[in-house]
C-alpha cells in the first residue's frame, strides 16, 4: 500500500505504488458506496485477516492455514492470495453473524 505522505510525483514513478494506489482507491470507492446504502463497513487489515477469521471460527491459525492449503490442493487454479482472501473474509462474516468484529 502507499504509504501515506508519498508524494503524487512518488506514486507516480513507482509500477507498485501505482498499483497499491489503485488498491486504496478501489477498497475507498467500495466501502463508500456501501455505507451511502446504509451497510455497515469494517476494514480489516489483510495481515489481520487470518488472525480476525480464526477467532471467529474458534480455531487457532494453524487449523485455518491447514485449511485454506487443503481448499488450494482441492480447488485448484485459480486459488491465489485475491482467493484465500475472500474466503477468509466470508469466514469471518458468516461466523460473526454478519458482523466481523473491530480490529
């Protein structure tokens, strides 16, 4: 992600943090359009995400480490980081009731 204070000039000469830019102004876009229909919005950090979905599961993260690796050997491609990501946000919302917890 860039890195706040990067200058537009910064962004700008750097593949990746256009890129992270892009990310940023997608995940904004979306959690605005959400919360202007009334839905509730949590952004949880991607480093979070596994620690926040097992918690909610009531599992350790190992358990749900064994299980996104056993979901990679059975599903496989595409099954990348964008993949093991939503499912672990769809186990986080589905076991909190719809309601992840805050960070």
């Amino acid at each position: 992600m860039a890195e706040v204070g990067t200058s537009l000039e910064a962004t700008r000469a750097s593949h990746a943090l256009i890129h992270a830019a892009e990310g940023e102004h997608f995940r904004t876009a979306v959690a605005s359009a959400a919360a202007r229909v009334g839905q509730r919005v949590v952004r949880i950090a991607a480093k979070a995400l596994p620690v926040q979905a097992a918690a909610a599961a009531g599992e350790s993260a190992d358990v749900v480490a064994a299980l996104l690796k056993a979901a990679d050997r059975g599903l496989g491609p595409p099954w990348g980081a964008d993949q093991k990501s939503a499912a672990l946000l769809a186990w986080l919302v589905l076991r909190s009731g719809g309601r992840p917890a805050l960070p």
